[in-house]
C-alpha cells in the first residue's frame, strides 16, 4: 500500500449546504455507486437510514473507500448539526484532511463556523467548496468574504464562476487557465473544456497573480521563479498551495453545484493534489498503560512499527457489530489476536473490510494510515486502542460529553419489553453519548443524550428502523439528585402474619463523593462485619439501594456522586430473603437521604455566541437575565464573541430567541460543561413541582 496515496477526509458543513449531495457525486464519479441519488428524492446513498432520508440530514459517520485517479479516499461523513457534536468530533479525531461545503447563498453560517472550529482544534487542513452557485442569491465573492471575515483565515481562490444563479454554467480553473462549460443536462456529468472567456480573462489574471503569489510565500524556488518573473507550471503551483494548506496557513476555495455535479470532480482532484496523505501528518502521542506520569510516546505512520489503532465508531447491522478503526501504526491481517489496551481484553480480528456506505469489500491485509471496519471485536467501544499483546501503548479516548437532557419511555405493550431493552442496549454501544436506564419500580425508562433532536432522532431509530413501539414523555433538563454531608439511616423491613414471614434490616451511611468519572458517580461498599448480614443477601441490599439512586426522594432525579457504605443490620434465621432485604436496604437510603440535606443538580453548558457589535449589548443582557456567567469576550473580526456559561434549563429555545433579537445576525454553539447545584429558589420549585 502506497501510503502518500491515501487521503482520509471528512466534508463538514452546515446543514443544507449540500453535504449529502457533494458525498453523492464523489461516490458516482469515483465508480462506487451507479445511479446519481439525490437527496429531494430521499435515494442519497450515504443516507441509508429512513431517519436521515426523511429529514434529508446525515446523522451516522459512515466511512467509505473510494478509488480516485490511483488514490485511496476514505470519506468519513461528518454531521452538521451540534447535538451530533460526538460524531463531529470522533470525525475529526480520525481523519486528515476536511472538504468545508458552504452554501454559496449564505456563505460561512453558524454551524459551519462551529465545526471550523472544531477542526481549527484538531489542527485539520481544509479546502473549501463553495456550493450551489446555481442558486437564487448565489453570490462567490460574498462567500469568499465571509471566509475571510468570519473565519480570520485567508480563502485563495482556485475557480472564477462562469455566470451566477440561473445563468451557472461552469467555472474558470485558475490553475491551468482553462474553462468547462457543463451541459444543461440536471445531472450535468458532460462538459466541454474551452478557452476563458473574453470578458473574464482580465479577471483571471488577477486571480491568478494573487493565487501564484500565496503559492510562492511557502516555497524559495517557487519564489525565485515568480520574482524573475518565470511562467510557473501548474505541478509547481500546486507545491506551494499544498505547502500552506497542510500547514492550515491558507484555504483553497473551489466553486460548484453539487446538485447539477458542476466542480465535484475537482473536488476530488484538490483532496489529492492539496490535502494531506497520512504520512504528512504529525507524530500522534500515545502513552504506556499504568504510567500516571503519562510521559508521551510518539507513534509515527508506519506500517512496520507496532500496532496501534484507535476504534472510533460501532455500528450493528444485520451482520453483526462492525467496529471502525483508524490505524495509526503497524499492519493487521484477518485471523490476528489483538489486545484492547484500555479494557485490557483479548480480541480476535475475524475480518477487515473497506466499507461502501452499505457494502463492503473484504481485505487481506491493511497498514498504518488506512480506515477500516473490522468484524470479531466483542468488547471493544468507542475511544478504545487496538494493540499487539507485546507492546501495548494507550491513545488518548474520545471524549465523551455528559448527558444533559432526558425522556422518560416506555414499551407501548408490557409484551415489548424485552424488545425495548435490547434495541436500547444496541443503541447505546453504537453511541456513547447515549444513555438508558430502567427503573423497576416504575416499569419507566430514562433515556438521555445530548439534546432534543438526538432523542428525537434516537426515538425514530427505535420505532422505524428496530419496529419497537414505543410512549415516550416530554424532554427535559436531567437535573441530579446529591447530598451535602454524611448521614445514616436505617429500616427494618418485617412482616410476621402467620405461616412464614418477611424479615430484613440494613444501617448504612450516605456521604458526597467526587469523582471525575461521569459513568460511574455513585459507589456502594459492603462495611458490615460480623456476619450481621449474611453475605448471600448482600447482593440484594446492593440491588434495593442502587434501584432507589436512580429516583432520588428530593424530586425524583437520578442520584449522583454519592458514596453509599452498608455499616449494620440483623437478620431473621427463618423469615429473611432477598425480597425482604432488598426492600429494607431501599427504606433504609431513602430514610439516610432525608437526613443528608440532599440537593438539585443542574447541567451547566459552555457557550459561544457571536454577534454584531450592535447587539452586543441586549444579548449580554439577556445572558445575564439567563444566570450566564460570562466568563470571557473578544473581537472577531467585525463580530464580538462572548464565552459563558449558562444553565442548560435557561437555553431552551434559545436558537430562535437569538434569531429574534439579532436578525438573525448572532449565531451561537454549546456543549455541556459540568453539573452544579440550583439555586435555592429554583429548586424549591422543582420539587414542588414534582409532586
Ligand atoms: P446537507 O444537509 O449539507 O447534507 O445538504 P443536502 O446535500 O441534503 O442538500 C440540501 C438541499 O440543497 C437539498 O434539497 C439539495 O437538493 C439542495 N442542493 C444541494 N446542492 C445543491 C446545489 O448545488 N444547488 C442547488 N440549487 N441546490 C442544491
């Protein structure tokens, strides 16, 4: 495997700019599929699941090979909108280079600019595609601008549009000064290629000047030819371009219509020529397992160094579980044993595939660079490294937000719950940030994720794609439930009525515990001596307390960082049981959190809200009337930014109140920051209005 030709990329974008249709042409001119699909016709290839046909929006990473000009693309799809920011950012973690598609009406838009700057983080280089040039409003230069001015990054243009809106019939390619002319056909796969036209050329020129003289900044020889004034050949202008761009210094811009396959085929060609191969990336830091110093490693592309692969994606299909990995070093063959680094297990690698959206070609060997689906992982998540047994190193994990916001749900039929349970259970493995928890006692469970539509959509999945019918409550906040100070409480749980009884009788202790890890925030210890109950009815106690933590008794929310010790107790040699001791442990947590002056916990967002500097003021204003703590603002540009943080209860229909006051001019991003205890009032509130 050539490894320089490799590209593994994402295309990000806002949503509507033509993601989906820009990943259809790519997978048509590169021979994957055979048909144009085209997203208002709900066949797009990429989009298999009905969920994202109806809504015409990709939710699912799914990585695809295509072959193009002798190079391997790996297209990991990357989704728009923020509630997907796990996806976004798994995305970025794994892939090299990234196509930014901007509606060439609108220009950089909120949700573009969010994921620009996921990727500023990850130091991704990008070219950009300016889309739908045949659209009312198309406008390139307005496009081109508000790359320059709200990104702060310097665009170079590589096309001229030839004509505007209606009048789209194709582009000007500055670097070998030639036109294509694109025949009125919808699907528009023929064109001719001809000379500029007249009352272009003068502009051409221009552009190209400015194209050459960027090129030259990143290369001497590039330089001393321009300054001697020597034509430079397109070989040569390219040196410089991919010089910049892989240093994330300047931006190509392309222009197009995905949707009448006008540019597309350059786009393929600018992903080879401009972005990077793996080789071209940074060392990436790994660590040994059980160094707490974490001293970092540095592992190089190379197929012949030890394995190390990051999996960074499940999906279940018919077939089974397809794990995605990236490798980062060595080779992997089928039939190869593998240790998962981070939960310390063995795995066995059954099988290796290059995916194509819903098919796949099997592989006999892959190296360091590639992305891949492998079958045979049994215990392997998301964020998980892949190693050889003799030298196991840990990549950092993908990071993992907290849920914030929770629905109740229920099967609609007692019959479907087992059905339930199983389809949320493959949910959950497909998509760490999501979370379902049952409760017993209410026959309910609590499903949470990161925002509205990520439930909605998770609630689509359940009923369409997995046939289970489902009742599910309102959205709302996932507040927590925790203590202030240590408390003891304690029950009997007896019953005497004649014939055989019921007998059990717990003591424990419930104090605040701190802890980073979000998955696991309640601890449960056994510290009874004695034998005052016996150890088989400890795995009772345990269940009846962790039952009650998930609906605390302040205002029924799940509880959290609590440390919960089992001190006392006694049983009865006839009358004890499970049911009887699994009872009196409940009693026992629900009498100690009475004690314990117990609290409200509410999620805490990071936010990020752009604006003119107009509205700065009523927006800061506002923030404040939401209890935001702004915690820092700077000038972008012509735009003030503001950085907070704001309980996420405040921010409910925030989009559209944004919208109103600003014109529609301010755009804003949020994730989950922390949890932290309500306000007095607030949560007098909230538990009055739970009862
Ligand atoms: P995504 O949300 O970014 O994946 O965007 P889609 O690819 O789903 O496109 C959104 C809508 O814009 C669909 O109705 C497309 O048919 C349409 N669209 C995409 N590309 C173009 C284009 O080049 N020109 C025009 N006029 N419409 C386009």
């Amino acid at each position: 495997m050539d490894l320089t030709k490799i590209r593994n990329i994402g295309i990000m974008a806002h949503i509507d700019a033509g993601k989906t249709t820009v990943t259809e042409r790519i997978l048509y001119f590169t021979g994957r599929t055979y048909k144009i699909g085209e997203v208002h016709e709900g066949t797009a290839v990429m989009d298999y699941l009905q969920e994202e046909q109806e809504r015409g929006i990709t939710i699912t990473s799914a990585a695809t090979t295509c072959p193009w000009k002798g190079y391997s693309i790996n297209l990991i799809d990357t989704p728009g909108h923020v509630d997907f920011t796990i996806e976004v950012e798994r995305s970025l973690r794994v892939l090299d280079g990234a196509v930014a598609v901007f509606d060439g009406s609108e220009g950089v838009q909120a949700q573009s600019e969010t994921v620009w700057r996921q990727a500023e983080k990850y130091n991704v280089p990008r070219i950009c595609f300016i889309n739908k040039m045949d659209k009312l409003g198309a406008d390139f230069e307005m496009a081109v601008d508000s790359i320059r001015e709200r990104l702060h990054v310097t665009p170079v243009t590589l096309h001229l549009p030839i004509g505007s809106q209606d009048s789209f019939v194709g582009f000007v390619d500055l670097l070998d000064m030639k036109a294509y002319i694109f025949d009125e056909d919808k699907v528009g796969t023929k064109y001719t290629e001809v000379e500029i036209p007249a009352d272009m050329r003068d502009d051409a020129e221009l552009y190209r000047t400015e194209m050459i003289e960027v090129a030259a900044d990143f290369d001497e020889t590039l330089m001393e030819k321009y300054l001697a004034e020597v034509d430079l050949s397109r070989e040569e202008i390219i040196v410089g371009l991919r010089k910049g761009t892989l240093n994330c210094e300047i931006f190509p811009v392309l222009c197009g219509s995905a949707l009448r396959s006008i540019g597309s085929r350059k786009v393929l060609d600018a992903v080879t020529e401009l972005l990077p191969s793996p080789l071209d990336r940074p060392e990436i830091i790994a660590y040994k397992p059980g160094d707490s110093k974490k001293t970092p490693v540095k592992v190089k592309c190379d197929p012949g160094g030890p394995l190390v692969g990051l999996a960074f994606k499940i999906a279940s299909d018919a077939h089974g579980d397809l794990t995605y990995v990236r490798l980062y070093s060595g080779s992997l063959k089928p039939g190869e044993r593998v240790l998962n680094v981070t939960r310390d297990k063995k795995e066995n690698i059954t099988k290796l595939f290059h995916m194509h959206a819903n098919s796949r070609q099997a592989l006999e060997k892959t190296c360091a660079g590639d992305i891949i689906a492998v079958v045979g992982l049994k215990d392997t998540y998301t964020g998980d490294t892949i190693c050889l047994t003799k030298s196991p190193l840990l990549l950092d994990s993908i990071e993992i937000p907290v849920a914030v916001i929770s629905q109740s749900i229920e099967p609609r039929t007692a019959g479907e719950r087992l059905k339930l349970a199983q389809a949320l259970e493959i949910l959950k493995r497909e998509d760490p940030s999501f979370h379902a928890q049952y409760n017993e006692d209410t026959g309910q469970t609590l499903i949470s994720g990161m925002g509205e539509l990520h439930l909605e959509i998770i609630q689509h999945k359940l009923t369409r794609d997995m046939k289970v019918d489902v009742l599910i409550g309102k959205p709302r906040v996932a507040y927590k439930e925790t203590v202030t100070k240590k408390a003891v409480g304690e029950a009997k749980f007896e019953h005497q009525t004649g014939g055989r009884g019921q007998y059990g009788h717990v003591i424990l202790s419930v104090e605040p515990y701190e802890t980073d890890d979000h998955e696991n925030t309640i601890i449960i210890e056994d510290n009874t001596t004695g034998g005052v109950i016996p150890k088989e009815f400890m795995p009772a106690v345990f269940e009846g307390i962790k039952d009650s933590t998930l609906n605390g008794n302040l205002a029924g929310y799940p509880c959290s960082n609590i440390k919960i010790s089992v001190t006392g107790g006694s049983f009865h040699q006839v009358d004890s049981s499970d049911i009887a001791f699994q009872q009196a442990a409940s009693m026992a947590f629900r009498d100690a959190m009475g004690k314990a002056t117990a609290v409200l916990m509410e999620p805490i967002m990071t936010l990020e809200v752009s604006t003119p500097e107009s509205f700065y003021g009523s927006v800061q204003g506002d923030l404040t009337r939401k209890r935001a703590e702004i915690t820092e603002t700077e000038q972008r540009g012509q735009s003030r930014v503001i950085h907070a943080k704001v309980p996420l209860a405040e921010m409910f229909g925030y989009a559209s109140e944004l919208r109103g006051a600003t014109q529609g001019r301010a755009g804003y991003s949020m994730q989950p920051d922390s949890y932290a205890r309500v306000p007095e009032q607030i949560s007098a509130k909230l538990v009055e209005d739970a009862y």
